[in-house]
C-alpha cells in the first residue's frame, strides 16, 4: 500500500517539475524574442528627436506637411517616446531570473 502511494507521489513531482521546466524555457525564449526588439525601441526614441523639429516646420510653413496639422507630429513624438519607454519597462519586468538581456550591446 505504501508503494502505491509512493508512486503517485513520485510521479507527481516528475510532472510538476516538467511543467515548471516547460514555463521557465517558455519564460526565457520569450523574453530572448521580445529582447531582439530592443535596439529597434531605440531607434524610436531618436525617430521622436526627429519628429519635434518637423512639426515646427510643419507650424512655420503648412503647406510642406502635406495637409498633415502640425500637432499629428507632436502625437506621433508622444507615441513614440512612450512605445518605446513602455517596452523598455515591461522588458525589464519580464526578465527571468539569472538571465541578463544579449541586446544591452547594442544600447
């Protein structure tokens, strides 16, 4: 009788570890895709740089923005500072344990 329960038992903790083992290699792939991204993030933040003097050029002179209002540049500039602020912190938040980001070169 002592056997059988040793067995479930036994067999319950190789099946709870193979699904922590699963999540975690789960958790870590994940977190390595969404880490190639980042220097893409980056690229935003300067596309949002860019994006302040257009729409001044796009105040001084409407004509030059194609009939775009100069404040769609301003909201794009928001949106892309916060994209790319927002995915910086959620990758931080998502980091497993004992992993280091293989993209933090190229910051």
């Amino acid at each position: 009788m002592a056997s059988v329960s040793f067995r479930h038992a036994t067999s319950l903790l190789i099946v709870c570890g193979l699904t922590k083992a699963t999540l975690y290699a789960a958790w870590c792939l994940t977190f390595y895709i969404l880490s190639m991204f980042r220097p893409f993030t980056g690229m935003a933040i300067l596309a949002a740089i860019v994006m302040v003097p257009l729409s001044i050029g796009a105040f001084v002179k409407p004509e030059a923005a194609s009939g775009i209002p100069f404040w769609t540049f301003i909201l794009v500039t928001f949106g892309f500072a916060s994209f790319s602020i927002g995915y910086t912190i959620f990758l931080d938040w998502i980091t497993p344990p004992g992993l280091e980001d293989t993209s933090a070169r190229y910051r």
